[in-house]
C-alpha cells in the first residue's frame, strides 16, 4: 500500500518553542488551532541563548535572533516542523533555508505602562526609575520625560514583573500584547497610543518560521494567516531592513490598513535623548505582500534623508 509522505507530515507537526510562558501560551494557541485543522501536534520546548544572558542587553550579545537560532536548528535537524515566535522577536532576514510561512492576526501592538504606585508615565516624579531593555523605547521614553532614570530590564515577562514588584524601579514598560495573552491585562496602568509611543516592527504579531522547503507545512499554516496583519507587518519590517534594523537600532514602524489602503509611520531616535526624534510617514494602496514592502521601503528612505540632514545640520 503507497503512502502519500506530504499528506503524513501535514498532519503529524511539532512546534519548536522557547520555554517561557509567554512562549508556551503562544505555541500552546498555534497548537489547539491546527488540532482544530485535524492535525496531531506536539510542543518541543527549548532554551535559547537569549533567554540565557540576561546581564547584558541584547545589543551588546548579538541581537533579537538569540531568540531563535536554537529553534532553527531543530528545524534544520528535522526535530520540529514548525517554530512560533513574537515577530518582534524575529531578524529580518532569515538564515538560507528558512522562511516566514506564516503571520497571524495581531493582538494589541501597543506599549504599556506598568507600575504599582503611578498611574500614568505623567504621574512619576521628576528622577524615577522606569526599567527597559529596548533601546526604541529608552529614545521615546527620554523624548517624552527627559529628566527620569531609564535602567536596563531583561529577563522573562514574569521575571520583569517581579522586579517592579520588588521596588527596583518605578515603573516599567512593556508591550500590551505578551500581558493580556497571559491574563495579566490588569497590570496594565496605562497604554501609550501610538502618536506617543510608536511600536517596534511587528510587535504583538506571532510569526511562523518553517524551513523553505518544508511546501507541505507552509500548506498547513495557510488556515492561520491573517492577511490584513501580514500586509502591515511587510511594510513595517521593510522599514526596518531598509535601515539595518535590530535590537540595537532605537527604530519604531507601525502601520495600519484602512480599505485597501496601508499607512505607515516611522521613527528614529537617539537613546542618549541628545537630539530630536525624526519621523517619516506615507500611505498608498497595497494588493500583496510585495507593495507593502515597497510601501516600507519608501518610508525608510524618508527616514535615512531625515536621519542624514539632522546629522549634517549638527555637523
């Protein structure tokens, strides 16, 4: 009796996973939705080197694909099918071999302000303490309230937590989407609207990663692809390749569908809050993937002029 191999696989997955929670409860959705598809899954849950460096900043120990250089691996050895990540998460360039299957729809992609004795970024005192680790929020944070303290904050959405709890800083911030996917949505003080707080490059969106020649997965995850989310998320992480972007980049790039229209908004900062933020927009209508990218593409060119007249001008 012949097998048909593709069929077989397409419904026998396992998901590579970081071990947080925050990680597990995004795997542990990505699983009961393809169930709901008919598919057996299991979860391999893994340790990577970015959640194991937790004393230096990301910047300084090799960038976002920390998170994801171990599920990769797993993915090249045949161990999994499949890897679920935050796609803030993931660089924007994938290794040879690799490939984004998949976006999903996006949950909040909104920052939030978390602390247990201010209500709102306004409330703090003039010299408080405000913990973060993304260099994209220090430079707004610093252009909103110049005179507080900003302290490194790494480490696990629990881990994070517990340290304001703790009384070693403030206030902290964090993005909405990670607290209200773990039932934490009543940390939440306050959000910052993106006119004042612009997000990172598909922030509160899940992407999955496959390998490039695994068609059969990339079939499977068709049932998951929210277009809508992926069409932002295209232009948003085209800024951000246009512009060398990573961890250790102070970039934000939010963008929005109206219709058949895309709007998008750029901005780059200066952690050190030694000069003004530079902003960048544009909007046009997008059919696919492609014309979001060039979408993003455009607003990231705006930005590099912007970026080049401010440093020329202080020259």
């Amino acid at each position: 009796m012949g097998y048909d191999w593709q069929a077989m696989v397409a419904h026998k997955l396992t998901i590579a996973t970081r071990e947080s929670r925050l990680a597990l409860w995004q795997a542990e959705h990505v699983k009961t939705l393809l169930e709901q598809q008919g598919h057996h899954v299991t979860l391999l849950g893994m340790t990577t080197r970015g959640d194991q460096i937790l004393d230096r900043s990301l910047s300084k120990v090799g960038g976002k694909g920390l998170f994801v250089k171990e599920l990769e691996v797993a993915l090249e050895a045949g161990q999994a099918d499949l890897a679920v990540h935050s796609l803030k998460d993931v660089p924007m360039e994938l290794p040879d071999g690799f490939s984004l299957a998949c976006v999903m729809e996006r949950e909040d992609p909104r920052d939030a302000w978390v602390s247990g004795r201010y209500a709102t970024l306004a409330d703090l005192p003039h010299g408080a303490v405000v913990g973060t680790s993304s260099l994209r929020r220090v430079a707004l944070l610093r252009a909103l309230r110049p005179d507080l303290k900003i302290e490194p904050l790494r480490g696990n959405l629990d881990t994070r937590l517990k340290k304001l709890d703790d009384g070693l800083y403030d206030g902290i911030v964090l993005a909405a989407a990670g607290l209200k996917r773990l039932g934490l949505e009543s940390r939440i003080r306050a959000t910052f609207e993106p006119e004042h707080m612009l997000p990172a490059a598909g922030q509160g969106a899940l992407g999955i990663e496959v390998r490039s020649d695994r068609a059969d997965v990339a079939q499977a995850l068709q049932c998951l692809l929210h277009t809508p989310t992926w069409l932002a998320v295209s232009a948003e992480r085209a800024v951000s390749r246009v512009m060398g972007g990573s961890c250790s980049m102070p970039l934000a790039a939010y963008a929005t569908l109206q219709g058949d229209v895309l709007n998008i908004r750029a901005t780059w900062g200066d952690p050190e809050g030694a000069v003004p933020l530079v902003h960048a927009q544009a909007q046009g209508p997008v059919a696919d993937g492609a014309a979001a990218t060039r979408l993003g593409e455009q607003v990231a060119r705006q930005l590099q002029a912007r970026v080049q007249q401010q440093q020329a001008s202080r020259s």
